[in-house]
C-alpha cells in the first residue's frame, strides 16, 4: 500500500479530520524543521567570523610578540606621540 493509498484509506476511515491533523502535524514539523536548520546555519556563520577575527588577532599578536622589544618600543612611542598631535590639533 502507497502513501497515497493509506491517506485515501484513512480519509474514508475516520473521516476528514484525521487528514486535517496530518497535515496539521506535517506543517508544523516541516516549519520547525527549517527554523531550526535556519538558526543552526546563523550560528555556523556566527563561529566562523568569530573564529576569523580570533585568528586575526593571534596572528597579530604572534607578529608583535615576535617583534625585537626596542623597535616594539619604537613604534608603541611613534603612535603615541601621533595620537598626542592628533589631540592637540583638535
């Protein structure tokens, strides 16, 4: 017996009712269905930029780390002074 078959069956069976509940119980499912997929895929593309930007920052972490601790002082004192001039502009 198909689908079709058995919905036919039930419909002489138990009348409109039992149909109107299936496809009642069927709408339901299939919505509930795509929100979830809908908020799993926002919370996939949540991760990966977050994850994005927390592999940015480590990478430019790694790179300051790195970096010879007189030019690191160097550079810290060069956009100081520059944020200084900035502010005395103003």
């Amino acid at each position: 017996m198909t689908t079709p078959d058995a919905l036919i069956n039930g419909g002489i069976v138990y009348g409109p009712g039992l149909l109107l509940a299936a496809a009642t119980l069927t709408a339901r499912n299939c919505c509930r269905w795509a929100a979830d997929r809908w908020r799993d895929r926002a919370d996939a593309r949540r991760y990966a930029a977050t994850a994005a930007r927390l592999h940015c920052v480590a990478t430019v972490t790694d790179a300051v780390m790195a970096m010879p601790e007189d030019l690191l002082v160097a550079q810290l004192e060069a956009k100081y002074a520059a944020d200084n001039a900035r502010e005395e502009k103003k």
